[in-house]
C-alpha cells in the first residue's frame, strides 16, 4: 500500500511540514498512513494526474490532495496555468463522451490538450485506486461534486470536508491576557482566519502544578495536545517528599531524559511554533485531526448518481 500527498505549496506554505510531522491522516473509520509528499508550485489537473500516474500502481493505493475548494469543485487550473478551473462541470465534461473538439471550447482549452488530459485520466481510472482525500474548503458538502470528482478520478471512494479546511502555523502563549486581535479576519469576521498560511494562537492557563487548561480554542483538551504536541513538552515525574518537622511537603520534577530536578516543569518549556491542520467552522471554533468533530466534518463518497456525466 502507497500513500501519497501531493500539495499546491503556492496556496499552502504549512501543509508539506505539517505533513512532515505526522504519520498519518484520519479518514472516516480509519487513519491514512502518510508516505512520500510532493509540493507542487500552482498545482494544476495534468501535474496531479502526472504525480499519481507515476508514484501509485495498486488498488490499494490512495492519494491526499492539499488545494483550494470550494462546493463546485477544485480551485485549480486544468493544465499548465490555463483552462478552465476544475470545476464539477469541468470534469464532467472531460470524463464524458462529448468528443474532445466539442468540449474543447467551453474548456478553455485545444483539442489535442483535452485528448492528452484525458489520456492520463483514463491512466488513472485503470489503477482503481481505493481512496482519493480532498483537503479543501467544503468542497465534501456537494455530493454532486464528490461524485464528479470520483468519476473523474476513478477511485473507489472520495473524501472531503464539509467546513473550511486549513494549515498554518501555531503560537503557544500562557499569558492569559495576550492580544488575539491580530489573527483576526477583518473581512469576515473569523477570530481565527481560515487561510492557509496564518498563524493560530492558543492560550493556556496553569491549573495545577503539572496541568493546564486550553482557552479560547475547541479542542480535546490537556491529554489531546499533549499526543499532539509531545515532543514540544518535556515529560516530568512528580515526585512529592513528605513534610517534616514542620516543613511543608516539597514537590519536585524530574525529566528522566536529562535527570534534571526542578520546582516548575513548565518554566523552560519552548513556546512552540507547531505546524498545523484544523478546520474552521462557521462558529468560529476550530477542530484539530485527533477530534472527533474533525472526522463528523469529512464526508465520504462512494457511489455516482447516473446523471454526474452530461
């Protein structure tokens, strides 16, 4: 089984480190193990066809798509920067019978530019491939564009959010009081923007001598960021010596990789600047991968309705 990613690093700047620190991408009932990832400047159709046609070969075989979307369809060009847009119109026309003069036209396109397209679109049916994960805008809310998508495609199933998908970058604060009004949307109104490169802050507050509690962000709470963002944060044993004599109880931390003691097993941890994959809801709340909302808000695909194809 190969996994592959492939990202339009003009629109997504975070997503290829974001990638290069996970394992894997949660689906719907199961995680996707993350294999080779290809960033892609202006990603088009004919680059994505290529990239499958000649990293994937087994029905078993899946591919992640990081680029923008929306509920009709792709936000790429066809092929080499010109064309039509991927559109749900767009690839019905390519994945159906008109001849190639014919949908040439409303394409944007030459006839010998749609025949070689649809020459790797019929490369990439062959392979049969079990699942194609869309990692874009809402483009999983339109069941006729997920099924255009998978027509096209070929794939056994096709999966996509139904929110805003994005990846940025993270900034760790514990400052309760720190200023949140520069990641705000002006435009739109979104506390946190759903763009592909900004920066997300969080806020955590001290709520015992070794725990915290997550402010201003939905999320899964203590444990769940500490799976996320564990090698950010040393882990500490607590060790307490009972008092004596009328000296208070003394509790210390020890960091069994360095043997270090200390009083405080948060004064020296980094402010982390961790890559990030999170959707953004129209409440303004966002879901990381380890959520369940994450996965309520991907939607799967597998069966075509007999009029996708005109």
């Amino acid at each position: 089984m190969t996994n592959i990613v492939i990202i339009d690093q003009t629109n997504f700047q975070h997503a290829a480190s974001y990638f290069g620190m996970v394992t894997w991408e949660p689906v719907n009932g199961v995680g996707i193990v993350i294999g080779r990832v290809f960033e892609v400047r202006r990603l088009d159709i004919d680059t994505m066809l290529d990239h499958i046609i000649t990293h994937l070969s087994s029905s078993s075989d899946t591919a992640i798509v990081v680029c923008h979307a929306n509920p009709d369809g792709l936000i790429l060009r066809l092929i080499g920067g010109r064309g039509a847009g991927a559109s749900r119109d767009a690839l019905n026309l390519l994945s159906g019978s008109r001849p190639a003069a014919d949908v040439a036209g409303p394409l944007g396109l030459r006839e010998e530019q749609v025949t070689n397209l649809r020459e790797k679109m019929r490369a990439v049916q062959a392979l049969s491939l079990d699942r194609l994960e869309i990692r874009g805008c809402r483009v999983g809310s339109n069941e006729m564009t997920m099924a255009a998508i998978k027509r096209f495609f070929g794939v056994r199933k096709v999966g996509a959010p139904t929110v805003y998908n994005a990846y940025g970058r993270m900034s760790v604060r514990r400052d309760q009081q720190y200023d949140y009004s520069r990641y705000e949307n002006q435009a739109g109104g979104h506390r946190y923007p759903a763009g592909s490169n900004d920066e997300v802050g969080m806020i955590f507050q001290r709520s015992g001598p070794i725990g915290f509690t997550l402010n201003n962000i939905r999320t899964t709470g203590e444990q769940g960021f500490r799976r996320w963002g564990n090698a950010m944060f040393p882990i500490r044993m607590k060790i307490v010596f009972p008092g004596h004599r009328g000296i208070g109880a003394i509790t210390l931390y020890n960091d069994p990789s360095s043997g270090e003691f200390d009083l405080n097993p948060l004064d020296d941890v980094p402010y982390p600047r961790l890559p990030i994959h999170f959707q953004l809801t129209a409440s303004d709340e966002l879901y990381f991968p380890l959520q369940q909302d994450y996965l309520d808000n991907l939607n799967v695909v597998e069966h075509v309705p007999e009029n996708v194809i005109p």
